[in-house]
C-alpha cells in the first residue's frame, strides 16, 4: 500500500510541476500533459481508495 500512496503522491507532483510550467512559460502544451496527469492521479486515487473500502468490507 505505501508504494500505491508513494506514487499518487509523484502523480501529484509531476501534476502541480506541470501546471507551474504552463504559469511561467503560457505554453500550452503543457497545460495539456497537467490535465491528463491529473486524471490519472484521480483515476489512482479512485482506485485506491476503492481497494481499501473493498478490503474494510470483506473483513467486517
């Protein structure tokens, strides 16, 4: 589980660098690469979170 948290976390930082570079240089593109990096953090987020809700439930 801390390698799944370890690597939202990257996903989220490689997200927030990607929008600080499209602040300071207006190049679209990476605007672009920020938005799909974010919904591939949600996408894990989603996941995980979905993974212990499942696991809370089969041990109750």
């Amino acid at each position: 589980m801390g390698f799944v948290r370890a690597f939202v976390l990257l996903l989220l930082v490689a997200c927030a660098l990607l929008f600080l570079l499209y602040a300071l240089t207006g190049q679209a593109r990476y605007k672009q690469w920020g938005l799909v990096v974010l919904q591939w953090t949600l996408l894990a987020g989603f996941g995980f979170f979905a993974v212990l809700i499942f696991q809370r439930l089969t041990t109750a």
